[in-house]
C-alpha cells in the first residue's frame, strides 16, 4: 500500500508541477476556472439568502455543474435537482419505516444504494439517479443522527443547497456563454470529454456485483453509528458512493483494478484539500474577506488540476469537494474548525469503511476464479 502510493505521488508530482506552470496561461482552462470561482461564490450567496444550512454543499454545486456551455450546464443542473427532490421525496416517504430500527435502515441503504448506483453507472440519466441516491442516504443519515429533529428539515435544505448552487451556475455559465465564450469558438471539449457509451441492455451482471459492494459497505453505516456514534456519516455515504462510481467499461472481474488508483486519489485529494483549508481557515483568523480570497484561490487551483490530462485529475475534483467542505462555514460570524474537521473525518472514514469489503470481495471473486479454473482442468 505505502509503495503504491509513493509510485503514485511521484508520478503524480511531476505531472502536477507541469500542470501548476501552465496555472496562469489565457485560454478555455483559465475561463473555466473563473467561471467556477464566480458560480462559487455566488452559491455562497444565494443559500445565505433563502436560508440553507450546509452552505458548503450548494457551493459544491455550483462548482460541479459548471461546464463549457450554457446548455449542458443547465441539462447538468436540472438533473441535479430532479435527482435531489426524487431522493429527498424517497427519504421523507420511508423515513418512518426505515429510521424505526437499525435492521431496516441498514436494509434500506443495502437496496437504495446498489439499485441508484447501478443505474447512475448506465442509466440513461445517470446523474440524476446519482443525486436521487446520494440525498436519500444523506438525508436519512442525518435522520439517524439527529433523531430528536424533524427529517423534513434535511431534506428540505438538500433542495435548497442544490437549486441554489444549480441557479448561481446557470446565472454565471449563461453570462459567459454570450460574452466571453463567444470569442472561443472552439472551447477545449477535451476536458469535458463523455465516457463511451455502455453496450445497450439494461441488465449487467458484473455492474451488479459492483454496485452490491457499495451497498454491503452503506449497510454498515447505522452499526458504527450505534458502535462508535462517529459525526457526520453522511459524508461516509457520499465517499462510498461515488468512489464506486466508476465507468461500466471498467467492470469486471478483478474489483481492485477500477477502484485502486480513484481510492488512492480521492484521499490524497482529500488529505491535501482538507490539509490546506484548515491552515488557511486558521491563518485568516475567521475573515470573511481572508477566507473568501483564499476560496477563489483553492477553487482555481482544484479545478486546473481537475481539467488536466494527468492521472491526477481526478484528485483535483477531490481535492476541491474537500477544501469547500471545510473552509465553506455555515455561518461567517461562526467558523469554526470543528464541523469542518468533522466532515472532512466523516469523508476519510468512507474510505476506511469500503475498502476492507472490495479486498473481501476480491478475494471471493479471486478463489472462486481458481477454482473454476481448476475445475475446467
């Protein structure tokens, strides 16, 4: 493990310095790392102003849905938000039934998870079967973990957190779209490029297997509550589900292919954007105008690193989820360290709790290989 990751962080490292040297060259890279610095920012806004409570997730979506074009980014975020009111609507339906008793929640989250995973990994509407699994574990996590609340409030500030971030990208990619886009009309598409189409059929054995792990693993997550009551599993179920978001191509029977090098970049994209937003929210003594500029700078920075050709760019998207989980406060007049160090605890701990179940499964999968192949000699 620690040699895979030095390799990893070498090859990485060069790769990242070239791309850093390039930080400040004009072109479509440049546009689009402003634009998400402008959607950011004014997500921030907007969740202030209708009252959400976990500012940091519609800043989150106002980064994510940003793309080069007005239209995809407006197709991107209406997904979004149908997924997020289908989840948040699933969550406050079953919510009665599933909160009564760990057994049912942990079922619930078995099912949810692998039936929205698998179809976000070849559904035609993949994004937003994403968002739809994504805010029925989110909501009814933090269900669990606050019992004494009603779980109309989770869900109900998920709705919010995404249409504010979806509406402040749509306002900024519009804008850019019919002024400064209008001068590049060949935007580099490249960095935005779709993944090949899966074969049709809707029924695939080997995604089935793979979306069932992150299932196996989203079960545990009401047994460690119990256990260990560790804060802010919402964002374990978050970690767990989009780490085993990985293209249908890349399926088959050797589960630890697909997942060693995204696993790996995710927590050093984590490691290092949580590492560096808790200096700087330290360094700036809790000034809105310090953390504010130190957020357009972190911003850029994931998002160049995200849109490059390196291997590492999934570590950039990793690395910018984790600084705006961390330096983004709920409240400006009350930053503080300890929701941030919670979140960011609560996304390492994903890590943590799948990996021991895709080893368990590789190793199934593995022997029953052997054996099949024994029993064919």
């Amino acid at each position: 493990m620690l040699t895979f990751l030095a390799i990893h962080l070498s090859r990485g490292g060069r790769a990242l310095w070239n791309e850093m040297r390039v930080l400040a060259v004009p072109g479509p890279r440049m546009i689009d790392e402003i634009e998400c610095v402008g959607s950011v920012l004014l997500a921030i806004v907007f969740s202030h102003a209708i009252g959400a409570e976990n500012v940091g997730w519609a800043a989150l979506s106002g980064y994510i849905v940003m793309r080069s074009h007005v239209k995809d980014s407006f197709t991107r975020g209406m997904l979004r938000i149908a997924g997020t009111v289908l989840g948040a609507a699933a969550a406050l339906i079953l919510a009665p039934l599933l909160l009564a008793n760990a057994w049912a929640l942990s079922a619930g989250l078995l099912i949810s998870g692998t039936v929205t995973l698998y179809f976000a990994i070849i559904g035609r509407r993949a994004y937003a079967w994403l968002l739809s699994g994504l805010t029925f574990l989110m909501v009814l996590i933090e269900g669990m973990e606050h019992a004494g609340e009603p779980i109309l409030r989770f869900a109900t500030t998920r709705v919010l957190e995404v249409v504010a971030g979806t509406a402040a990208c749509i306002i900024v990619s519009a804008l850019s779209t019919w002024t400064i886009r209008r001068r590049l009309p060949s935007p580099d598409r490249a960095m935005r490029a779709k993944p090949a189409n899966w074969s049709a059929g809707w029924w695939h054995a080997a995604v089935a297997r793979h979306a069932l792990l992150a299932g196996v693993a989203l079960a545990l997550i009401p047994w460690v509550w119990l256990w260990l009551a560790i804060p802010a599993l919402s964002q374990s179920s978050v970690t767990i589900f989009v780490v085993m978001l990985v293209p249908a191509a890349a399926i088959g029977d050797d589960v630890i292919s697909p997942l060693s090098a995204r696993m790996m970049n995710r927590l050093i994209g984590c490691l290092a954007g949580g590492a560096l937003a808790s200096a700087l929210l330290l360094l700036s003594h809790h000034s809105p105008v310090v953390m504010t500029i130190a957020l357009c700078i972190g911003v850029i920075i994931g998002r160049h690193i995200e849109n490059s050709a390196t291997a590492m760019s999934y570590a950039g998207l990793q690395f910018t989820v984790v600084f705006l989980v961390v330096l983004v406060p709920d409240s400006y007049g009350h930053a503080a360290l300890d929701p941030a160090f919670e979140r960011l605890f609560g996304i390492l701990f994903g890590l943590l709790l799948l990996e021991p179940v895709v080893l368990l499964a590789h190793q199934v999968w593995r022997r029953r290989g052997v054996e099949s192949s024994g029993s064919a000699a």
